[in-house]
C-alpha cells in the first residue's frame, strides 16, 4: 500500500480547524445556558477557556466588545458587518466590573484590538456593590487599558435601567437599580474622559417616561431583544464612526 505523506504545514491547518470547531461548539452550548441561566463561576471559567482558543486564531487590531450578558448575548456579525473590522464579542453573562479586571489580559491584552466597546456595571448594582468599589474597579480598567494598549480607541457605554413591569429576576430592587444608574453614569463617564476616552450615553435612548428600560426593547426587563441591539448598535456603530 502506498504511504500517504502529509505536511507539516497541512497537519498545522487541520489542527486549528479543529480546534476553531471545538472552540464554536462550546461557545453555542455557553450562549444559550447564559440565555436561560443566571451565570455561575463555572460559566465564567468556561468562557475564559473558549477566549483562550480563540486568541490563538484572532488577529490584532480588531473591534472587541467586552462586558456582561448585554454583550454575551448580542450576534456581532449581525449588526456590525458595515465596520472596517472583525468584531469579537468578550462578554460573560452575570460579569461585574471586578470580573472584567480580573480578565482583560486574556479577553483584551492578548489580542491586542484597535477598538474597544466597555459595558459593565449593572450586576455590581443589582449585587449591592457601592459606588465607590464600581468606580475603583472601573479606573483600575482604563489605567490597564491605556498602560498595555496605549493606541486603542476605548468607548465606555452607559449602564442602562432596568423594568420592574418585565421583572424576572426578583432579588432586584428595580427603584434604587435605576436611581444608581442615574447617580454613576456621570461619574463613569468623568472617569472615561479623564483616562482620554469616549463616553457613549444611551440612558435616554433606552428609557420610557417614567424612567425604566423600553417594553419593547427588553424581553424580561434587563436584557436586550432584537429591537433593543437594533437601537444599541446603531448608537454604537455611529460612536465608532464618527
């Protein structure tokens, strides 16, 4: 029988395919228990492994999308096609502004992007974390941001409110929720600019009369439906294009 020879270079190619393979079946099976689950630590961890494989494949100087379930559970490549880069998305369902510290040289440093779209804070406040320790974790970002990426564009988004009328997540005080978002949306974006960066304020774009997040643009009150990324993304991509 005749030996079959397969170069080195072919080997290499199978094997990050395969591993491209592997890394979009565990982030499908991921996605949708942090669409139907409250996230855990395992979640987190998991998450961070499928970072690491992908990191492995991503190229540099590319638009990276980091934060909590707002960001895990929005397909990219639906809404931003139209911009001049690829688009990786780094949230974590259930993530806190000291998650986000934890992981920015694995989800951001070590791809190294020329664009990043931050959006954090609304579990630090749903979990009663003060002000005081959401802004510290915040500034401790932007400081490690501009120390290791010191050439990439930040755009820090305002945290949004939340609906008491769609409320599924009963341990939410949906009054002081949205009073807290009111109070340290300035002081985020005091810290945004400070570190040279650009704030994006959506509050408004996203509230009803009374001050709670659109019926029609969240499924249960704090996250986002179809319509709902429709609207954040076109405030986004005019940020990132303006």
């Amino acid at each position: 029988m005749k030996e079959i020879k397969i170069s080195k270079k072919a080997i290499a190619y199978i094997s990050v395919t395969v591993i491209l393979i592997i890394a979009i079946v565990v982030l499908s099976v991921l996605l949708y228990s942090a669409k139907n689950s409250t996230a855990t630590e395992d979640y987190y961890n998991q998450k961070c492994e499928v970072f690491k494989l992908e990191n492995a494949n991503f190229a540099h100087g590319q638009t990276v999308f980091i934060g909590d379930s707002l960001t895990d559970g929005c397909t990219l490549d639906l809404f931003y096609q139209e911009l001049s880069t690829a688009t990786y998305n780094r949230g974590i369902g259930g993530d806190t502004t000291a998650g986000v510290l934890k992981r920015l040289e694995l989800s951001l440093f070590d791809i190294k992007p020329s664009r990043i779209v931050l959006l954090i804070g609304i579990n630090d406040i749903n979990g009663k974390v003060p002000n005081s320790k959401i802004l510290e974790n915040y500034g401790k970002m932007l400081s490690e941001i501009k120390t290791a990426l010191p050439e990439a564009e930040v755009y820090c988004v305002s945290i949004m409110p939340v609906n008491k009328d769609l409320e599924s997540y009963t341990t939410i005080d949906v009054a002081e929720t949205n009073s807290r978002v009111i109070e340290i949306n300035p002081e985020i974006e005091a810290l945004t600019v400070s570190h040279g960066y650009r704030f994006v304020d959506l509050h408004d774009d996203f509230c009803d009369a009374d001050g709670l997040l659109k019926k029609e643009l969240s499924p249960d009150g704090i996250h986002l439906n179809q319509d709902g990324y429709t609207v954040y993304s076109a405030i986004i991509k005019a940020a990132l294009t303006d």
